[in-house]
C-alpha cells in the first residue's frame, strides 16, 4: 500500500549524519526537490537553486524561496563559484539534483561547469561521489537520451520521477513520496514514504 498521510515520517541515517548536496534546477516538478529536503532534515544538506528553479518553485509550488532555503543547513546561490563544495577537497558524501532539467544534465555529462550546480556535479563525478539525477522531461529527445546513457556510465543514477502505478497512488503526494523514498533508498536512509510491493 503507498503511504496515505503524505506524512514524511521516521527518516534518518543509519547512525551516521551524511553530507548531503542538493540541487533544484529549472525543470518542473520542483515539489520533488523540496519534499526531499524536507526529509533529509536530520542530515547536513547544502542547497544549490537555479535562478529557473527559484521561479518554478513559487509558480508550482505553496512555498516561498526563503522558507525553501530555510530547510537546508546551508544555502548557495547558484554564482558562488567560491562555495566549498565547488572544490575536490570538500568531504560531502552524496549530490542528488532534483528536478534536474535537461540543459544541466546536458552541462554534467560534457563535463561543463559554469554554475554552482554543474560545477559540484562534477565535483562529484571526479571524486566518485554518489551523484543521483531526476531528469523531468517527457518525450526525451535523443540528445538528452545520448546524455543520460553517458552520465550513467560516468556513476550517475539517472532516477526520472516515473510512478510506481502498481502501489495505487491516489494523489500527486503519494508519487512524490515514493520518488523521494526512491531516492533515500539509493543513499541508505530508512523511511517509511511508500510500502514495497507485496503480492
Ligand atoms: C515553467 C517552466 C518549466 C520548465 N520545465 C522544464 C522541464 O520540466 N524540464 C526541462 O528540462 N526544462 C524545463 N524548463 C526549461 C529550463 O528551465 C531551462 O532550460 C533552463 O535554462 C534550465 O536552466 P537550469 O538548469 O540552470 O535551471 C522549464 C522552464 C520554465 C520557465
């Protein structure tokens, strides 16, 4: 059975607080984005929001920027090419970018590191982080396919926010928090966000 109180309950690492980078960009479905920060609130998590994402956050979304940040235990503007985590000597753990647009895969996988964001996902892959992307786009065009298949044979988790339609969503909460529980399960964080699958 999906999780039916849209509740994020239960989340926390396994003894261990990780440090956790993560990324809004400007594709739709930033709720993903914020529900998952939302859950990782007993981790070190570093925000990084497009200037895109900042806009689609207050179109689609109940929730201001500020409050958005206010989540986080620390926020960078997506310029500050300075930031900590833009260097391959920073210690965090784990970058997840979601919603992740096709123009910043895109950037990821050609190695370009223009912003904040496309910098520490590199950072990432040269370091061999965990990098965790939830491209939202539909039809995918074959260039944005080409990127995909790359950054997976880079490490990359190409994870799109695909429902799982045999738990029986009944709303848009239920698919977003199996999407965020998906994701917590590829970094070892327990959580009861959806049930698994019984027959
Ligand atoms: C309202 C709105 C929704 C968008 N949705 C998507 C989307 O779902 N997927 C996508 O790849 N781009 C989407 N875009 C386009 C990106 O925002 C645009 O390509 C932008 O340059 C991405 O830059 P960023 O990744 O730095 O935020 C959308 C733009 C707007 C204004």
């Amino acid at each position: 059975m999906p999780c039916k109180t849209g509740k994020i309950i239960n989340c926390g690492a396994l003894g261990i607080t990780m440090k956790i980078v993560v990324g809004i960009s400007g594709a739709s479905g930033a709720v993903i984005g914020i529900k998952l920060l939302e859950a990782l609130r007993n981790e070190q998590t570093v925000l990084i929001v497009s200037q895109n994402a900042k806009k689609i956050i207050e179109r689609e979304t109940a929730w201001k920027y500020e409050q958005v940040t206010n989540m986080a235990k620390e926020t960078y503007e997506n310029t500050e090419m300075d930031a900590e985590i833009a260097s391959g000597t920073s210690r965090f753990d784990t970058m997840i970018i979601a919603p992740c647009s096709t123009t910043t895969l895109a950037k990821i996988a050609c190695g370009i590191g223009d912003n904040l964001l496309t910098r520490t996902a590199s950072v990432a892959l040269k370091e061999r982080k965990k990098l965790i992307i939830v491209p939202r786009e539909t039809p995918v065009s074959t260039p944005t396919l080409k990127r995909m298949y790359e950054l997976s044979l880079y490490g990359a988790v190409i994870m799109p926010p695909v429902p799982a339609f045999y738990l029986a969503p009944e709303n848009i909460d239920d698919v977003v928090n199996y999407i965020v529980g998906k994701i917590l399960d590829h970094i070892g964080i327990r959580h009861n966000l959806y049930e698994p699958y019984r027959r």
